[in-house]
C-alpha cells in the first residue's frame, strides 16, 4: 500500500554570503518495502529513522540548494541509495559537495519508482535553474520543493534564482494539474492548486 512520511528536520540554509534558520520537509515515498527519499536536508538519522528499514531506491533533489542536500551523501552512504540531481544545478551542489558528484541526471519527464509508486519529474526552473517538481499522477500529489509554497511563489532575488522564470514554471507546468492536486512543499504547510492558482494565474 502506498504512503507518504514527512520528516521535519532544522538548519541552516546560506547563500550569497547570508545564513538563515530553516525547516525543511524531507518526503519519504513508497510503501512499507521500498522508498524514494525527496530533499535530505541538514541530518540524516532522522531520515533513516523515518525510512525505518525500507529499501531506499534513490535519493530526489528537488534542487542544489545546500539546505535540501546537505544530508544526502551521508543518507546515501547509510543506505547505497544514489543521488539524483537536475545538471542546472550542479554549480550549486559542488558548493556543498567539491569531491563528490551525484549519481543520477533528473531531466525532465524522468520517472522514478518506488513500492508501486510513479513519480514524474517536471522541471520548474526559477528558484534554481535546475528546480524539479515530482507529480504522482495516481494520487494526485505534487513534491515541489521551493517552486510553490502556500501563499505564493518560492523565494527569487538570489544567485541563480528569477522571478519570471518561476511564474512561468508555476504557470505552465504546476496550474496546468488538476486543481484538487496536493502540493507538497520544501518547507512549510502543505497546499493545493486550486487554492494557489487565483492568485497566480494572470
């Protein structure tokens, strides 16, 4: 049977010289067998905890940012997983991680599997140029990382990042679901299409 468990986990996010106190949501997605880890963030062990045995089949960036990566080498290392990464994002990613690539290239369209459990990647660049949102058709949830949050678009105006290109990824490839779809964030409380799109759609 499928499921979906979130871990919550506490750090520090840094870009352009500047720290900031996040929590970040860590997706954990398959079923009591398998399990498809999305953003390991800030510490692995309660990541293992919360995988709790499962098979993990691959560890998902959403994107490069260092607070949705910074437990992923030692998560991959705990569990053989291989890490999957947009290529957009890799300058970000070798900030964090100079001597160790990632696995897997997500480009868009990729599917991943886990306990019976598709997800397709959708590239949804703005945040990050490398931005991936992963959609479960079957139950209708989105896995967006930074693209959309409840209340608005994710966070432009730093390096890399840009606020056309996020309205466009929100507009053509997030609105376009159905509206009833869950949106599963990066941080924050959880939201849905229908409750986003008025205010985005324009």
């Amino acid at each position: 049977m499928a499921r979906v468990d979130l871990v919550v986990t506490h750090g520090i996010f840094s870009i352009d010289g500047d720290d900031f106190e996040v929590d970040n949501n860590i997706w954990l997605v398959g079923n009591d067998d398998e399990v498809l880890v999305i953003d390991a963030a800030h510490d692995h062990q309660p990541i293992v905890d919360g995988i709790a045995g499962r098979t993990v089949v691959a560890i998902i960036a959403t994107h490069g940012h260092n607070d949705h990566i910074n437990a992923a080498v030692a998560l991959a290392d705990a569990t053989g997983a291989p890490i999957a990464l947009h290529p957009a994002d890799r300058m970000l990613w070798d900030v964090v991680y100079p001597n160790r690539a990632p696995d897997l290239e997500i480009h868009d369209g990729d599917t991943f599997h886990a306990g019976g459990v598709e997800v397709v990647a959708l590239h949804t660049p703005g945040h990050s140029p490398g931005g991936v949102s992963l959609y479960d058709a079957a139950t209708g949830e989105l896995f967006g990382g930074d693209t959309l949050f409840k209340g608005g678009p994710g966070a432009t105006g730093r390096s890399f990042s840009s606020r056309e290109q996020i309205l466009e990824s929100i507009r053509t490839r997030i609105l376009t679901l159905p509206p009833e779809t869950v949106v599963h964030t990066g941080h924050g409380d959880d939201t849905t299409v229908a409750a986003e799109a008025p205010s985005l759609a324009g």
